[in-house]
C-alpha cells in the first residue's frame, strides 16, 4: 500500500510538473491571431495617418525598395540558407527550400521603430527619412503576402515545381491585394468623410470620436472577409483618413483621435515586444545558435543585395530624364543648386567658401578663376535634371537604408503562424526572435553613432527642405486639380468656404 500511495504521489506530481510548463506557456504567449486583428491594424493605421507629402515624392523609390526589393530579400536569404546548408555549415538542422523562403518572406519585413525615433529627435534629411519610413510601411503588407503563399507549400515539397508554383501564387495575390485593397481603404476614407460631412456631431465629442474610431476599423474587417490584405487596406485608409475626414472633425477631436490612435499604437507594438520577450522564457532548449548566426549574416547580406543594385538603378533612370545632362545654366537660379549666390566674376572659392569641394563633386570647375562648368568631369548628380534633384538618392543615404533594416513585430507575428509540417516552427520562432532582439537592440541602439559615421545631415527642418529643394510639384498637377474639383467638396464640409480663406491668406502673405 505504501509503495501504490508513493507512485500515486509521483504521478500527480508529474501532472503538477506538466500543468505547470502548459500554464507558464499560455501565461507568457496568446494566440497568434489577435496580433494580425487586434494589434497590427493599430499600429499600420497609426503610419498612415502620420505619412506627409514627402511620402508621395518619393513614392517611386519608396514602392521599389517595398515590392522588388522585399522580394530580392526574401529569395536572398532563402538562397543564401539553402547554400549555407548544402554545404553542412549548419549542422543536423535541414529544413527544406519551401521552409527557407517563408522564413525568408517573414523576415524581410522591416521594422525600424527605434531608428525612425531618433531620425525624429535628430531632425534627420527628410528624404531619408521618408524612404526609410515609407519602405518600411509597405513592406509589411508584401512580407505578409510573400508569406502566406511561400506558406502553402510547405507541406507540398516534392520539386523544384513547387517554389515556381508559388511564385506564381504569390504574383497573383500580390496584383489582388495592391489593387483590391488600395481601393477598398481609400473608399473607407471617403466613406467615413461623408459620413461626418453629412452628420455634424462637433458638439457630441464622445460620440464623434467613437464613430471615427469604429468607422477606421471597418475596411479591415471587410479586407478581411473578402480575402484581401487587410494590411493593404487600412495603410490606406489612414491616408484617406488623414486626407479627408480630419478636416471635418472638430479640433478638440483632431487633437484626441491623434492622441488616441499614437496611444493604441504605441500599447500595440509594447505588447507585441513584450509577449515576445517572454516568450523566450518558454522556448528554452530550441535555440540553434549556428543557424541564428547564419541567418542573421543572411539577412544582411540580402538587405545590401535590396538596397544598393535598386538605388542603381533609380538613380540611372534619373539620368534618362531629359536625354541628358542638365547644364546648371539652364535652371531657374543655378547658384542655390549649391546653397551660395554667385556674384558674375567673384571666384567661385571665394563665393562657396566650404561648400566649394562640394560644388567640384557636382561638376562645377574653375577657369582662369570664373564660374564654369566642364562636361567631362560631371558626376552623376549633375546629370541629373535639375527638378529632379531632390530625388538623388545619395551614396551616405543608401549606407544609411542599409543599416536601418531592423526587424520586428511583423516578423514575429508572422512565424507565430509558421506552418509546422515538418516540425521546425519552434527553431524558426526562436531564430526570429533572436533576429529581432539582436537588430533592435544592436543596430537601434548604434542609430546615432552611423547617422555620425554615414555624415547625414541632422536638424533639417522640414517645411524648409519643401521650399529650398522642391523643383516640382509632390504630386502631378493633374492629380491634385481632380481632387480639388471632384473629390474635396463632395466629401469635406464647407471645403470651398475654407479654400477661398486659404488662398486670400496667401494672397496677403504674398503682397
């Protein structure tokens, strides 16, 4: 009897043990699902209420480095795994080409939130700041397309068949999700504007905020069911939102909702960076360090392989502009091309002062002690046209997009849902989770000293940037005119009242 009452004892023991790890893995992780429905809307609605006009300048750019570049990036490091894996680097750990280009996918998608806050307090050049914060928006809803077809066929590894099939997958999704999505967000914004133009609740705060709050949610949701990209769809419909529902909000409201949606996003991305913290504590015994290592290295190597061939590139089809090299002579005010106002036959040392090696990089030379101009040392920056100087992306810039490639919450969303066929999803979770520290913490907190390093310019105010260094307008002529003409009146309240009063302020700003 003794001996049936100790085994009993152990046994229930035993049962403590295991209710105890199950408890302790419930307590520190929730279900995968609430991070793409509860806390991801937030956070990617949050940027598309925050993104400004420079955005749309520099979409061109912004949209390469988000679709082709994740792409590159995604097969990059899947390539670079398998080829790490071929040739036994990584010792009995072996997961197939599928597994490799979903795990590619998830962690291509960037995440710089402690970059893009010190490039905020440092008042960095805000053209790297928009393309760094624009690519990094887009990206996630690509890396999550990317995902979701690499996903399908891990369990389908038969052949070389199958990567083809899902890039074929993935093409069509892709053209779904841009085009479906983009239009359902922006008919959201519109929607919810003509809702408060119709209704006035300006004098029902609580309610006005509320209805703003459900109404922005509301295209995900539909996203969602339609089987579009709800991603897609609510980056979108926070900038319709920004565009056309706040002017019809009072300005107690703008003040909170603005307050309100920085709060949800900021409690969102803590929560994500918090269960993923603890999460660590609940997957011990499932670190691969040589395979994190190598997939780290991987990582950065794919995100040179993203950034520099596509800055080539853009910068090469700015030099086609024109059918040739754009004489500084021929521009408006040649002079503030390189910030001094020359004087006739003053030397052109004399007038730059330190600016002068700079203006001898753009092409500018000395004759007999005169301003001129030599066609045959002219870099590739003097070539480009004049209006479309701003758009230059520069080589300290691209160092720059480089090294702000972190990781984060998305990633880690993503391979909480790793399709565990074969039995890997607890080493790519962990090798995810160590990606995303080790760039947060290393790479975030290192922002200040490349911003030094890489000599961008910091305190750069903004509305100067536009005035001094815009030659064009951000968006086409023909664009903005539809929208003043078609779109404003009908879904902003007292939209002409208002435009009439702006353009008189400006007329008595000129005079």
């Amino acid at each position: 009897l003794a001996e049936v009452a100790n085994d009993d004892a152990n046994d229930d023991a035993n049962d403590d043990d295991v209710y105890t790890r199950e408890d302790l893995g419930a307590l520190l992780s929730f279900n995968p699902d609430i991070f793409f429905i509860a806390l991801l809307p937030p956070i990617i609605f949050n940027s598309g209420l925050r993104i400004g006009a420079l955005f749309f300048r520099h979409f061109t750019p912004i949209a390469m480095f988000a679709i082709v570049g994740t792409t590159i990036s995604a097969l990059s490091v899947a390539f670079v795994l398998k080829l790490v894996l071929h040739l036994g680097l990584c010792n009995s750990f072996q997961p197939t080409l599928t597994e490799l280009l979903t795990f590619g996918a998830l962690i291509s998608s960037t995440d710089p939130v402690s970059t893009l806050a010190v490039f905020q307090a440092k008042k960095v050049d805000p053209q790297l700041f928009y393309l760094v914060f624009g690519e990094s928006v887009l990206n996630d809803a690509l890396a999550i397309v990317l995902f979701e077809s690499f996903s399908k066929f891990v369990a389908k590894e038969k052949n070389a068949n199958t990567v083809a099939h899902g890039l074929v997958d993935f093409a069509i999704d892709l053209f779904l999700n841009s085009v479906g999505s983009l239009f359902l967000g922006c008919l959201g914004g519109l929607f919810a504007a003509l809702i408060f133009k119709q209704i006035d609740m300006r004098q029902s705060r609580l309610v006005e905020i509320s209805l703003y709050l459900l109404l922005m949610y509301i295209p995900f949701l539909l996203a969602e069911i339609m089987h579009l990209s709800g991603i897609v769809t609510i980056l979108f419909t926070g900038i319709a939102a920004n565009r056309y529902v706040v002017p019809n909000l009072s300005s107690i409201t703008k003040v909170n909702a603005d307050m309100l949606f920085r709060l949800l996003s900021h409690l969102a991305e803590t929560s994500i960076f918090l269960e993923l913290g603890l999460s660590v504590f609940g997957l011990i015994g499932h670190w691969n360090w040589t395979f994190i290592m190598w997939s780290l290295l991987a990582c950065l190597v794919s995100r040179a392989m993203n950034v520099f061939p596509l800055v080539f590139i853009f910068n090469q089809c700015l030099l086609r502009d024109n059918d040739g090299v754009d004489d500084i002579s021929s521009s408006p005010d040649p002079a503030h091309v390189y910030g001094a106002k020359l004087t006739g036959s003053m030397d052109l040392a004399e007038e730059l002062g330190p600016s002068y090696n700079q203006a001898v990089d753009y092409g500018m030379m000395l004759k007999d002690g005169h301003q001129s101009f030599d066609q045959s040392v002219a870099s590739e920056v003097t070539a480009t046209p004049y209006h479309r100087k701003d758009l230059k992306i520069r080589r300290n810039t691209a160092n720059m997009m480089w090294f702000s490639g972190l990781r984060g919450s998305v990633g880690y969303a993503c391979v909480r849902t790793f399709p565990d066929t074969l039995g890997h999803q607890k080493e790519f979770t962990m090798t995810t989770m160590a990606i995303v520290l080790i760039t947060v913490f290393f790479l975030g907190g290192t922002t200040e000293g490349a911003l030094a390093f890489f000599k961008i310019n910091i305190g750069v105010d903004e509305d100067t940037y536009m005035k001094q260094s815009l030659r064009e307008p951000v968006i086409s002529n023909a664009i903005l005119n539809f929208e003043r003409k078609f779109i404003k009146p009908v879904v902003i309240r007292d939209y002409h009242l208002m435009h009439g009063i702006r353009n008189q302020a400006e007329n008595d700003r000129v005079s």
